[in-house]
C-alpha cells in the first residue's frame, strides 16, 4: 500500500514524528508529509525541512486550509514522480541527438 500524504504530529505517546517521517522516507521516498504540531520549536522544524517534509505546521489549523493542503501535496508528488520517471526514461533512451545511450 501507499500513500501520498500523511499527516503526522510531532509528539505521539510511543514516538516521535521525525521518527516517524524517517521511517515513512524509507518505506516511500514520493510521500509528501505535513508535520502538524502543537509544540513547535526552531529546533523540530529544522529537523522537519531537513527531512523534507511538504508542511510544518502550528496547531490549532484550520480544517479547509490543512485539506486544501493535502490536495497541493498530493499533486506535488505526482509532479515529483512524472519528472523522476520522465528522467528515467531520458537515460533509457539515450541522447536522441547523438544516438548516445547512457
């Protein structure tokens, strides 16, 4: 199964969510993620950018903004994965001025 976004909040009872953001990259690297916190620091959202995570995000949010939101980052991985898959497909054929394959 897989996703294109996931909304995970920076403090859980068990783990944290930049735990969670590195596992989820492992699984799939595509995932978009909104880290939504309440206990927001300069610290967990540079950890957060640092693990490219789509949004940082202060609670409270508004629902209709967070679900537009998803919508952005749900198009924003089919735009990252076009591109990785057009590139691919690129290398696969060659260089079609010079008949050059990578």
């Amino acid at each position: 199964v897989t996703f294109d976004v996931a909304i995970v909040d920076l403090k859980m009872p068990d783990l944290d969510g930049i735990t969670v953001i590195e596992r989820m990259r492992e699984m799939q690297p595509f995932i978009e993620i909104l880290m939504l916190t309440g206990h927001g620091s300069h610290d967990s959202a540079w950890e957060a950018g640092r693990l490219q995570a789509f949004r940082y995000l202060l609670k409270p949010y508004d629902f209709e903004e967070l679900h537009g939101l998803i919508l952005t980052a749900a198009a924003h991985k089919r735009k990252r994965m076009q591109s990785e898959f057009d590139e691919k497909l690129t290398w696969m054929n060659g260089d079609a001025k010079t008949g050059k394959v990578a």
